[in-house]
C-alpha cells in the first residue's frame, strides 16, 4: 500500500468506498424488509443493552463498545450488521480509516440467550466481497461463512441471510472468512455472546467484554498496511490505545467477569493487579470447577478467547494490561536505537544550531512519559496518560479497573481517582542513611586436612 494511500483523508475514504459500492447497492424494496441497522458513532462505552423483550439474560458491557440490538419476528431474533468503512478514533489525538461494521469497528456485540432462533442479515457495503464466520458456534454448515468453501462471498452492495439456533452458551467472536488479511486487519470483527437459559447459572455482578486487535498505521497516516505480519504498532482493545481505553468501574466486592477475545497475530499475557482469578471460560465452554485454579495472568493465544473471574474485594485503581512491554506503548518507539549511557550533550549542542527542537532522549532510560515533542498529525505519543501521580507512561493494551466501595449497582461512570487513606501511598525515606553490611561468607574451618571451600571453588 503506497504512502498516498495510506494518508487518505477521511472524506475521500469514505466517498471512494461509497462510490466503489453505489452501483450495486440494496434496492428501497428490498431494504424495506430488513430489521434497522443500528449505527453507533462513539467510542465510548455504551451501557448496557437491558432486553427488551426474549427471554431474560444480565446483558454485559462492551469496553469502548455496545450491543446490537434485535426485532422479534414470529420468535426470530432478527439482528441486522452492515460491514462498511468506518472511521475509529484509536485514542484523543487520533482517528484511523478502518472497515468494520454498524459504523464502528470492532462492530457491536450480538447478545442472545441459548436456545434462540437467530437470523442475521449482513449487508456489504464494502468495494469488495466478505462473509461472516461465526467463531467456536455449532451451527448447520452451510451458515459458517467461509467463502469459498461453504458459501459464495456477498458481492458489494448485496444482502445475505444467516440462520441458526444458539445451541449452547458461551463467549464467541465473528470475523470475516474472505480476503481475511485485508478485512481483519482493517479491523473487521465483533463479539457474540451466547447467555444460559437460567439467568442465575454462572450469574456475575459485572460482565465486561473486549476483543485484542492491532494495527500498523504510519506516524502521520490514517490507514492500516493490510500486510504487515508481525511488527505492528498500535496495540488496541476495540481498536482503542491507551489513553483512549476506558476504564472498568466495578462495586468493592462484586463478582466480575472479564472475557477477552484475541484476533490479533499473537499471544497476549493479560494481567491483573491486586487480585488473583480463575479462568472460567474458554471457546470451547464454561471450565470444570474443579480445573480452576489462581492466577493473575492469562495467556491467551491467536484465535481464542478466555473468561476470568474475581471478588473485587481491594478498593483502588488496579492496573488491567498486556504483560508485553512493546504492547503498553503506541507507534514511533519500536526502531528507536538504546542511548543508555551515551553522553549526547556536546552533540545536541550542534544539531540544535540546525534544529531548534531537537532534544537528548534514552541517555538515561526511556522517560518517555513525560516528554513532549513535535509528532506529525494524527500520531500519538508512544506512551503517556495522565494519572493521580503523573505520567502512566503506558500506551496500547493498558487500562484500570476501579473498585468502589460506594458505587451503584448498575453504574458504569468512571468514579474518577482513587484517594487513597492517609499513610497507604508509597513514599521517599528522609531518615538517615544506614552503612552497607556485607553478607556473611562460608565458614569453614581451616587446618592441614581441609581446603576453604571459596577458594576450592575458584581454583576450579
């Protein structure tokens, strides 16, 4: 993909793919037919989507996303996605041209209840043909969206109808099984949750959901290189960068649930601070009882997803994040050389004769967090976000979850920092300094028949 590409303006993205699709698109007769197709412009986290009607399910909350929602038909649950060029802002400071669905990306998450009748009906809007997979459903073949193998792809402009039964409960993704490393990698992909028949089974206080996916946009440019493999740049949870993740907001001593699904092209160790959990759920289903055991990180790989569960029992901001230090940070650091240790000073003195804001960086460490420099339009700094103390210095895969203990049942605002009680907060020592004491050595007696073991062992 050419730099000219890459650095799209918005408008033209979005006319040119609107042009690539006019002369096909979905005539007024046969659109009249199909369910709404509900549009969600902001990156904000949508509350949750309470049923209307159905069967009765604790509807969960999508991090910096929303639920689809669904018209009865005769006993049809009758959802509606549109897959269209959207714009994303990654985080404040910066918006990518993307392709998702329903006017986000990732699109909304599809809510049902075991056992429901489902139909979709997918709408393309992109200027090329996809189709959905419905990711670990069992369903008929025919309705697994593999184009190609299964189905014909959904030409530009055309409408395609898929219908199955929610056969067993769970945490599910759908993506597209077409031209997959242009679609998925411009961000193409949702969540699917699949609640048990009985409200009460599993039953949490706060149920929160996110896909792990990443991208690789140029400083300066708005649209992802479709064929990077492995070195990208921008790490995201719903297309969201740190700052630009939401925080969790959570009850002091609610049961919560976090289920995690990863469409990127790696692993991720996703780590909690202050409390221990259990993995409860996978692809494949809820987990025995008797198979949990305590962790505080889990590694979930390319293509799965993971369920965990805790008593948010600590009060405090604890930090939610990728244990990969490269996916706590955003674009512009990955080629940056180590200057650990190298004296710059004399040097920086000459270049600022050329270049006014030219400054030292890594002589002594990263300390990117605090520092401000020129970035091209539409970048953001490689790590940064203000907290109660200072600079986060994170970016990427990185957020908090604030445990209350005075938060209402049902919500979900950001209580802001957390003020800790007076003398819990880490601070400087101003006392006296104390000599250093040097370890006791081996004590081994010394005559004719025995050796110092120290000095055996440097004479071996």
């Amino acid at each position: 993909m050419t730099d000219a590409a890459n650095k799209l303006s918005r408008r033209a993205f979005l006319q040119g793919s609107a042009l690539a699709v006019g002369a096909t698109a979905v005539t007024r007769i046969g659109a009249a037919s199909l369910p709404e197709a509900a549009v969600q412009s902001s990156a904000a986290t949508q509350a949750p989507l309470i049923p209307p009607n159905g069967r009765p399910y604790h509807p969960v909350v999508t991090l910096n996303g929303w639920s689809l929602p669904w018209r009865m038909n005769n006993g049809v649950k009758e959802f509606h996605l549109v897959a269209e060029p959207v714009v994303r802002e990654i985080a404040p400071g910066m918006k990518a041209n993307l392709w998702g669905y329903n006017g986000q990306s990732p699109g909304p998450t599809i809510e049902v209840v075991e056992g429901d009748r489902v139909r979709i009906f997918v709408t393309n809007k992109l200027p090329e043909h996809t189709s959905v997979h419905w990711h670990g459903q069992r369903l008929p073949n025919g309705m697994d969206g593999v184009t190609g193998l299964t189905q014909p792809g959904i030409p530009p402009g055309k409408t395609f109808v898929y219908e199955f039964t929610a056969r067993r409960a769970g945490t599910f993704m759908y993506h597209p099984h077409a031209d997959e490393m242009v679609q998925m990698a411009m961000g193409m992909m949702g969540f699917w949750i699949t609640h048990p028949k009985d409200p009460n089974f599993m039953r949490v206080d706060r149920d929160f959901v996110f896909l792990l996916n990443a991208y690789d946009i140029e400083p300066g440019a708005a649209t992802p290189k479709v064929n990077t493999m492995l070195d990208f740049n921008l790490w995201t949870w719903n297309s969201r960068a740190f700052p630009g993740i939401d925080a969790l907001p959570v009850r002091q001593n609610d049961r919560v649930r976090i289920r995690v699904g990863n469409l990127t092209m790696t692993n991720h160790p996703i780590h909690l601070h202050g409390h221990e959990f259990v993995v409860t759920g996978t692809d494949g289903g809820w987990t025995p009882t008797a198979s949990r055991w305590p962790e505080v990180s889990a590694d979930i790989a390319v293509g799965q997803m993971r369920a965990i569960e805790f008593d948010a029992t600590e009060e405090g901001d604890w930090a939610l994040h990728c244990h990969k230090s490269h996916h706590t940070m955003n674009a512009m650091g990955h080629s940056v050389p180590t200057m650990i240790g190298v004296e710059q000073a004399d040097l920086a003195k000459k270049i600022n004769r050329l270049i006014p804001d030219y400054m030292v960086m890594g002589d002594k460490g990263g300390a990117m967090g605090d520092m401000e420099m020129p970035l091209p339009d539409n970048t953001l700094p490689m790590m940064g976000g203000a907290g109660p103390y200072g600079s986060l210095e994170m970016g990427g895969m990185f957020s908090v979850v604030k445990v209350r203990k005075n938060l209402a049942r049902n919500d979900y605002r950001d209580p802001g920092w957390y003020q800790a009680p007076p003398g819990t907060v880490a601070y400087e020592w101003r006392g006296a300094g104390q000599p250093a004491v040097a370890a006791p050595g081996p004590k081994t007696k010394v005559d004719d028949n025995t050796v110092n073991v120290v000095r055996r062992t440097h004479q071996h």
